[in-house]
C-alpha cells in the first residue's frame, strides 16, 4: 500500500487516498534496492541447426526507487546470424494517469518503471510503462500487479558474447515511484535457423483476491518436445505462507527462492514477500492452457485491491516459463501405411547418428483428403529424433512435382501390429493431416 508519509486513511484492510489509493507504491521517502538475482539453472535445447543455451536466475529483488543489473553467464553465444531472446518476470507493477503508453483498467500510479538488456552488440530499452502488470487480471488488462515481459534481443547479441545484462528499474515520472519485485530472468541464444526447433516461451497471470487463475502457452513448434518447464509464483504475507500450488489438476508445491528484501521484500504494502518455484515439467505436454488453484489467498473476489479489500495473504501472480527443443536422442525409425478418413497413405525411412542433425532417409506422403491431391516427395532430410515412442523428421520437399516446400512429420509407435500407432504432417503449403493408422506399423529401431 502507499506509504503512510502519504497521510492517507485505511479503509476496509487497504491504503486509500484521494485518487483512490495505490497499492506497491512508494511515498518517495525511501530508496531500495536488492542485490542482484542468482543463477539456477543452464540448459542446451537439441536442434538440427545447432543446439539453443538457455539460462535462468531467480531470486526476489525489491526495487524502490532504484536501479539493479543482474549479469547473465553460462552461455557463448553463436556466429551470426544467430537469434536470443529475454524474459523478465516482475511483480506489483503498475500503472497510472501519467503513463506514456496509457493505462488500460484500473488507473494507480508508478508508471515510472523501465528495463534495459545489454550486450555485445547494444542495448534495448523499454519504458516509461515497462511494469505496469499487462499479464491478464479480472480489472485488466493493465495494473494487474504480474508482468512476464518477453523480448528479441537478437540485434543486442553479438557473437561470441559469453554475457549479458539485465537491469530492471523502478522510476518515477511524477505519479510515485513504483515498489516492484524481480523473481526471475530467461534467457536463450542459438543459431538463427534453430529457433524454428528450441528456445522456450513464457507467460503469465495476475492472482491477486482470486482463487484460481490460468496461463495459456503457444509458440511451441510442432514435433519440437518438451525438456523442462518452471512455474513461479509470489505471495505478500508477513510469515511464510506456504508452498501449496495446485497446477493444471496436480499438487505441485514450490521450493522458496527467497524471502525477499533488505526491507523483508514488501513492495509496499505489508508484511514481507514470498517467492517460489516449481518443477511443472511432468505436467507441461506443449501448448495449452494450463490452470492453477490451490495456492494461498485471502481473498476470492475477483475484484482489484485498491477499492475493495485484500486481506493477507495476498497473492501476486504467477509465471510458466516452458523449454523445448527438437526430439534430442538420435535414432532410426521407419514406417508406412494409411490413414482415415480418406486413406492418405505415406511410407518413410529416417536416420540420425552422433547428433538429431545428422541426418538421412526419405519421405512419401500421398494425400487424397484434399482437392487436388498432393503427392509429397522428400528431397532432403535435415532432422531426425526421437523421445521415447514418438519420433520427428524434418526435412525439404516437392509437392506434385514443384520444389520448395518443408515438412515436418511426428510419428508414434505405440506397439505391435501397428494399429495403434500414429502419423501427422504438416507441409509448409499450408496442408495438414494426422491419425491412427488404418494398416500399416511405424518402428522406432
């Protein structure tokens, strides 16, 4: 809530002034700022044309008024051309009258807050507005107190580079300083074809008097899997609140990144906060929505927190941060048959030895659910992998005769005789197919 040197009366549990009231902002009485986040953890995301580094450092880093970089190693990022990508994840964000960028929702203050990332070849910067909670809310879309905030940061990239920098800050251009807390960074680098395979994608929700809440996940390539995805998540209590979590029907409770602050992390409204993390990984298959509940609240209204109450524990928001790459273990499979409802038929043989792009074979789909038909011929193979049953080739191709297209074919065997077993195909023609094989086996050898 704002500050008392703001004189301002409590009404019905909150901080409310003559504008309304603004929780997470500061009086401008006061200063603050954390040390920087601290790594957790490195990844390598398997693609035919080269492997995507991926970073993450998390911790709870309160910011009144103030400025904090946190330097991000563990990486060498490729030759040019390459493609890197940025995520920050802040929370109690706002917005107010005097944003740039406007305010859509309900209107606070703290509209000072901007973010910079540096690296070899420049800086991006972003803001006035650069945390004013945009991740969706009841209110919103913006002063939802949740940002996850997602840039391409390729032109900033140099080759070569084996460190960058994120600086988050929280400003004021005259409607209050913001009071903002910074859970978690991401970062990935790759080659620039690679990002069509691995990298990872993010995204948000505001919790805050709500008892339930979803984030939607896209951007995931088809027949790219799944390696690793982290929930994140905050909660405004003055004791630790729990872990409790309940993710897409399934317990999953957090481990504590910290208890945040020099001040006890408290973005100005009371008590300390609570950051967490969990492992969602065995519940994350690709893109969808994805539900969570279960979580410490003291409040299900569904109504913002500077008009109405919002008794502690206060929950912020949450973050799903999902890592994918190409299937990343070389393997043979081979496969033909049919499909319903038209009786495409298709036949394939794919090899990758020493890496998934490493790769040899062939493909031939006949596909009779369209008008006219398309026969789809393989010209090259450029990418072979497997993840336990299912298989994934990629390759060029001719479509009845003209050269130029792409494919992307993900197979299942799922057991003998084959009846099981699953193909599907997309061209980059814009044509589709999948099923159940009719007749026919798919092997992964």
């Amino acid at each position: 809530m704002l500050l008392s040197v703001l004189g301002l009366a409590v009404v019905g549990g909150q901080a409310a002034g003559a504008s309304g009231g603004g929780g997470g902002l500061s009086g401008g009485s006061a200063t603050t700022s954390d040390p920087p986040l601290n790594p957790f953890t490195t990844l390598s995301l398997a693609s035919p044309s080269g492997n995507v580094q991926a970073v993450v450092y998390d911790g709870n880093q309160l910011l009144i008024d103030s400025s904090v970089t946190t330097t991000l190693t563990g990486f060498t990022a490729p030759s040019a051309p390459l493609a890197a990508k940025t995520t920050y994840v802040v929370f109690d964000g706002q917005c107010g009258p005097l944003a740039p960028n406007g305010c859509v929702g309900r209107p606070t203050g703290g509209s000072g807050d901007t973010l910079a990332f540096t690296g070899g070849a420049g800086t991006l910067t972003n803001g006035p507005d650069a945390f004013k909670g945009s991740d969706p809310c009841p209110w919103g879309p913006d002063t939802c107190l949740w940002d996850t905030r997602n840039f391409d940061v390729s032109a900033q990239v140099a080759p070569g580079d084996t460190s960058v920098a994120a600086t988050v800050t929280a400003g004021d251009i005259g409607d209050s300083p913001d009071c903002i807390n910074h859970e978690a960074q991401a970062f990935a680098v790759g080659p620039a074809a690679s990002s069509a395979d691995a990298g990872y994608v993010a995204a948000g929700v505001g919790l805050r008097n709500q008892g339930s809440g979803a984030i939607s996940i896209s951007g995931i390539p088809f027949g790219s899997v799944v390696q690793a995805a982290d929930l994140y998540w905050a909660v405004l209590n003055s004791t630790d609140p729990g872990n409790a979590m309940t993710f897409n029907g399934s317990s999953a409770p957090g481990t504590l990144v910290n208890f945040g602050g020099v001040v006890g992390g408290d973005p100005c409204w009371d008590g300390g906060s609570w950051a967490y993390r969990a492992d969602v990984t065995s519940l994350v298959s690709g893109n969808g929505t994805y539900t969570l509940s279960g979580y410490p609240t003291g409040s299900t209204s569904g109504l913002n927190p500077w008009d109405n109450p919002s008794p502690t524990p206060m929950m912020e928001g949450a973050s799903l941060v999902v890592f994918y790459s190409f299937p990343p273990t070389p393997c043979k499979v081979t496969g033909g048959g049919s499909l319903t409802p038209a009786n495409d038929t298709f036949g394939f043989v794919g090899k990758s030895s020493g890496s998934v792009g490493n790769a040899s074979g062939n493909l031939e789909f006949q596909a009779r659910d369209v008008s006219p038909n398309q026969d789809i011929k393989s010209t090259s193979i450029t990418g072979v992998g497997c993840s336990g049953n299912t298989a994934t080739i990629k390759g060029t191709a001719r479509v009845n005769g003209a050269p130029g297209a792409t494919f992307t074919a993900v197979v299942a065997d799922n057991g003998e005789p084959g009846t099981a077993d699953t193909f599907a195909i997309q061209v980059s023609n814009g044509y589709s197919a999948s099923g159940t094989l009719t007749g026919g086996n798919i092997q992964i050898h």
